[in-house]
C-alpha cells in the first residue's frame, strides 16, 4: 500500500512535457493544480464579462461624446482598446485551454496556448505596458508644455504612437513565431518593461516637482490658475491609479516569468505562473471601475448611455440631472421672492407721504 501511495505521488510530481510549435507546456496531475485551475477557468470566465462590457463602454462612450476626444482620453481609450480584447478573446479563450489541460486534450490545448500566450496576451500586454508609460509621459508635456501642449500633444500623434506600439508587440511576437527563441524574446520583453517602468516612474516625480513648484507660484495669483492646478493634479492623479494598478498586477507575473525561466519550473512555479497570468487579466476588469470613479466627464458620459441623466454641477460633483434642475427652480424661486416689484415699492412710499 505505501509502494502503490509513494507510485502515485511520484507520478503526480512527475510532468507531462508537451510541445506546441515554439513552446513548451509541463501539465502536473498534482491535487492542488486541479484546484486551482478549476478557481482560474471561473475566475477567467467571470472577469471576462466585466471586462468586455465594461471597457466597451468606456469607448462608447468617448465616442459619442465629441468634447472628451482629447489626447489624454484617446491614451485611456487605447488601453481600453487592449483590455477589451483582453476580456473578449483572450481569457475566454485561456478558460478553454486550461479546461483542456484538466482534460489531457493536447492538441486542442496547443491552439488555444498559440492564440493566447503564444501571441495575443503578449502583445496586448506590451501594448498596455507602452501605453501606461506614454499616459505618463502625456501628463508630464501637458505641464511642462503648458500653452505649447495643445500644439505638440495631438490626437491624431498619438494614435500614430500607438499605432507604433501595436506593431513594435506584433513584429517581436511574429519574430517568435519565425524561429526567434524564447529567451531571447523573453529577453526583450523584460528589458523593454524595464525601460517602461523607468520611464514611468521618471515622468511622475518630475511631475511631482513640478506641481510643486507651480503650487508655490499660483499661491498668491488668481482663482483660475489655483482652480487649474487642481484640475492637472486630480488628472494626474487618476491616471497614476491607472498606472499603479497595472504595475501591481504585471510586476509579479513577470517575477515568475523569470524565476521560471531560471529554475526551469516544477509544480509550484506553474500554479504561481498560472495564478499571476490570471492577475494580469484582472487588470482589465479594474481599469473600466477607476476610469468611471476618477473621471468625472467618462462617468457622465457611461451614465447616459446607460440611460441615467447625469451632470456636473458648480462644485464639480456628479449629481443627477434632475437634481440639478430642482435646485435651479428653487434658486430661481429664491431670486423672486427677494426681489421686490418696483409698483409695490412706489405704492408703499405714496403710503407712508400720506
């Protein structure tokens, strides 16, 4: 009995080496993978679904409402562009492949792998990570460049980055595909997030310094300048949650991918690589929430096409329209009962002569 219980411990622990194409899959029979890859296929199949309508309706959204196409709401669209494909293809189709690994299914596993880790996750997010530190960089010239930003900083530059972006992750993963190795795509994909973060991190602490510094200088000038300052830090501000949030799901997949790559797997590597990867697709869930609690334009904008009027009212809340309308009777009201008709007056002087 203890021969036969040791026989199956060692074939739990012991991979299945699978191949698809350029990649190389181990599937372990072990308790605790069956368990978690049955949490992730829901988990993946749950957020999926926010994901794909919630970032569908940011894009709606900015795109039926013509004042919120600017540059710094075309970078968030971007990203949302890659969170929606996130959401509508890839954990979908990742759901699939790890119901097919739980089923031993090996050729139905490596298409659903190729499709997903095997090209569009990757790309996605690349695209994500340079457009998070493009966001950075955006907030950075619209302060530094103040009346030049409009000017430099345009829509149509910044799709044409983007558009950049999407090629940059299409030629590296299509590189991988025409013989390149892993490693070496592994390689540049750790230095280019690297670089990212860098870049990120750089641009929000002169950002930092600058705020400061301009705080110092408005502090005695006008109402208008102090009250366009906050407008910049509370934009700044929710497009660092954006970044912030994204860093905190990709930095620990990333730290597996190449503790993975180092110490060349084992059981509890792939059920920290699997969980993460997970984790880096929750992200795209996520954005659409900050998106709408942060900004407050993409908020009344989502509302509508919901069907619930709301607006922005003197005190920059988001208030319903009705709301608004109500206290702008009884303002009206107000006014009227204070202001006194001018026969009234002249009958009450007549009055008092007499």
């Amino acid at each position: 009995m203890e021969n036969a219980t040791s026989t199956d411990v060692l074939t739990a622990m012991t991979p299945t080496k699978i191949t698809c194409v350029h990649l190389k899959e181990e599937w372990y029979d072990t308790r605790a993978t069956y368990v978690t890859n049955i949490a992730l296929v829901v988990m993946n199949l749950l957020t999926a679904v926010s994901a794909t309508a919630g970032n569908f309706l940011i894009l709606l959204a900015v795109h039926r409402t013509p004042s919120l196409r600017i540059p710094s709401n075309t970078l968030v669209c971007c990203l949302a562009v890659a969170d929606f494909l996130v959401g509508l293809i890839v954990q979908p189709i990742n759901a699939m492949q790890i119901i097919f690994e739980i089923k031993h299914n090996v050729q139905a596993f490596c298409v659903a792998k190729l499709i997903t880790t095997g090209s569009l996750s990757w790309i996605c997010a690349g695209v994500s990570f340079l457009v998070i530190s493009a966001i950075s960089v955006e907030r950075f010239l619209a302060i530094k460049l103040h009346l030049r930003y409009a000017s430099i900083v345009t829509v149509r530059r910044v799709l044409l980055v983007v558009s950049l972006f999407w090629l940059i992750c299409t030629v590296l993963v299509l590189a991988w595909f025409l013989g390149a190795s892993y490693d070496t795509l592994v390689l540049v994909v750790v230095v280019m997030d690297v670089a990212c973060m860098t870049i990120t991190i750089t641009a929000y602490f002169k950002i930092y310094l600058l705020i400061r510094e301009l705080h110092r200088k408005t502090k005695d000038q006008s109402a208008h300048l102090t009250a366009d300052l906050k407008t910049f830090k509370r934009s700044a501000v929710t497009m660092l949650y954006i970044v912030s949030l994204f860093l905190a799901c990709f930095i620990p997949f990333l730290t597996v991918l190449v503790a993975k790559k180092q110490r060349g797997g084992g059981p509890t590597l792939n059920i920290f690589y699997n969980v993460f990867a997970t984790v880096v697709y929750l992200s795209s869930s996520l954005n659409p929430f900050v998106y709408c609690y942060r900004l407050k334009e993409i908020r009344v904008a989502v509302f509508k096409i919901l069907g619930r009027r709301y607006t922005i009212d003197t005190n920059g809340e988001v208030v319903p329209l009705s709301r608004t309308m109500s206290n702008s009777k009884t303002n009206n009201l107000k006014n009227s009962l204070l202001t006194v008709p001018p026969h009234i007056e002249v009958k009450s002087t007549r009055e008092t002569n007499v």
